[in-house]
C-alpha cells in the first residue's frame, strides 16, 4: 500500500486515476509500492538491482494476479535505458524514500528519468530530507558486525538542478514534516504508518518533487 503522501501526490497527478498510466518505478525493491500502482490500474515496470527483491517481487505479483501489468527488471539504475531499451515510453516515472543516497551521480539519475519520460510525461519522487539528516538516529549501544556503508547525501539544489539540467520543469517541490518509518528514537507515531516529530514541526523530515518532460 503507498503511503499517504505518495498516495497523495499520485492523486494529484492523476486525479482520474491511473487506468492505461505505464509508470516506471526505479529501485523497486520487491516491488510493495510497484503492485499497489498496478492495483490502481497502472501498467508498471518495477526495477531494482537486488536480485532476491526482484524474485519476490515477481512472486507477489503472481501471487495477488497482476503480473499482467507489473513487470520487474533486475538491474542497477545506471542500467536501466540498456536494460529496458524504451525511450519516451512512460507516462510516470516514481521513485520514493531511500533511494537517491545510494546513487553517487545524481545527474545521471536525473538524465535517466528524462529519457524515459513521453513529452509531457511526469516524475513523482520522494525522499528524506537532508537537513533531518544533521541528526543521529542510530543505538549507541548497537554492535554491528559490517559496519562499512557507501551512502551520498544531495543537497536540495542538487537534486533540483540535476532535474532542471536534464531538461525537466519542477511543477512541485513541497517540504513535509512526516515519513513513512520511525526515522529517529524520538520520532512518534502519527497514524496510518507515518511517523513525525513529538512537538512542534521544527524541521522538515521529507520532500517531495513533481517535474514534468517538455511537450514536444
């Protein structure tokens, strides 16, 4: 099931639904939020480069009976228009929470959505945000055995001008003060899986972004 932001932004997207949308979710996963675009009437191909969330996704998808209109590919994202071959092909392109930090360019990410975008095609993505992440939730008192992680932090402007720069036009950028996991110790519980600061809203948690492709 999405999460009531992503859910949200798709709405307002498509507030007529997504019936005939092929939408492309890159770093799928196992692909939780690739079927329940399907569910909603999408055409949808589902890439990640994990092997094993691939294989369960396709189980899944099999599994709930949409396999006719979720398809996954395993593949890293640098791979994707080698992989799929298909430019301009998609109507959506979506991709949301804990994905861009593991991409070291993020221009290319950027190029690589617009070059699967149809003309006048969009981008629904969402994210930390990186100012929430000046903080350490991590337990000081856990041991890890393989301690080592390669993770990028993208500014704000970077992600922006990485999407304008590959020729998209920004038509969203809100900041939001929810996200769908416990992002820190401290951070509460808010109803329907979504979880926020204790208090007041002092610093943003997540952002989102709608950017569209020219119409040509």
């Amino acid at each position: 099931m999405l999460d009531p932001i992503a859910r949200a932004g798709i709405e307002r997207i498509h507030p007529e639904g997504l019936d005939g949308v092929r939408v492309l979710h890159l770093q799928c996963h196992f692909g939780s939020d690739t079927l329940s675009l399907a569910n909603l009437g999408a055409s949808v191909v589902g890439l990640d480069f994990s092997r094993a969330a691939v294989d369960e996704a396709r189980r899944m998808a099999a599994e709930t009976g949409v396999a006719d209109r979720a398809g996954f590919v395993e593949a890293n994202v640098y791979e994707a228009r080698d992989k799929l071959l298909e430019p301009a092909s998609f109507d959506l392109v979506f991709t949301t929470w804990g994905t861009i930090g593991w991409l070291p360019d993020v221009a290319e990410w950027a190029r690589i959505i617009a070059w699967f975008l149809k003309p006048g095609g969009r981008l629904y993505f969402a994210d930390g945000h990186p100012a929430a992440y000046v903080f350490d939730g991590a337990d000081g008192e856990a041991r890890l055995e393989n301690a080592r992680t390669w993770e990028w932090m993208h500014p704000l402007d970077e992600v922006l001008g990485s999407l304008r720069g590959a020729g998209l036009a920004i038509d969203e950028f809100t900041e939001r003060y929810q996200v769908p996991w416990q992002i820190f110790p401290i951070a509460v519980p808010q109803g329907d899986g979504m979880f926020g600061w204790p208090a007041e809203r002092w610093l943003p948690l997540s952002y989102e972004v709608v950017a569209s492709a020219p119409l040509r």
